[in-house]
C-alpha cells in the first residue's frame, strides 16, 4: 500500500496476521487518519512497539498475551476512547473473558 493510500484509510482489521517481535508489517505512523485498529490474535505480548496514531479511538487487542505497555497507549494513542482487552490474560483482576474499557471521562468498563 503506498503512503498516499494509507493516509486515507480510517479502519484497519489485521485479525490473526501475526506479529514479529511485536511489531506488525506495515503497520506504521503513516497511518495518519486511522481510527480503527483491530489486532485481535496476532500474537503482541506487548504494545510499546505500536506506532503513533494520533487520531486512533478504537483499539482491539483480544486474543492476546499481552504482559506490558499498556503505559505507552496514552502517549502513542492520545484520543483512544475504547480498547478492548482479553482481561484474563492481560490483568488477571476480573474473570469476564473479555472486557471493553471506555478510556473518556469517566472511565467506564462493560463486560461483553
């Protein structure tokens, strides 16, 4: 995809593409418009190598076995509004399979 298409897409599915060393092919800052990311099962254990996507608000991150970086997404992801976890698996505190987090004022969490 060239740099001119990227700056156009607002939703990126990459569900079940796997990661190497926590870092996705293609997946860059180049992304400038996008607000939708799903990375459902590819594999993070961390998400500090995420690029900078500024307008991102929805992030999907199911499915996998993330243990650190979460600190990096308010300053990779300044207008994330959403992200979805697999709770167990990343926090251990609740025993829903699967939470979505709302990150706007007030902080909001609803099991799905």
């Amino acid at each position: 995809m060239h740099l001119k298409q990227r700056m156009h897409v607002r939703e990126l599915v990459l569900d079940n593409c796997r990661s190497n060393e926590g870092k996705i092919k293609g997946l860059s800052e180049e992304f400038v418009n996008l607000e939708f990311l799903s990375l459902i099962n590819v594999g993070l254990i961390s998400v500090s190598k995420l690029p900078k996507l500024g307008k991102l608000k929805k992030l999907e991150l199911s499915d996998n076995r993330i243990s650190d970086g979460l600190d990096v997404l308010a300053e990779k992801l300044p207008n994330l509004t959403h992200l979805n976890l697999n709770i167990p698996k990343v926090l251990k505190q609740r025993t829903t399979p699967h939470s979505t987090i709302s990150l706007s004022t007030p902080p909001l969490c609803i099991p799905v």
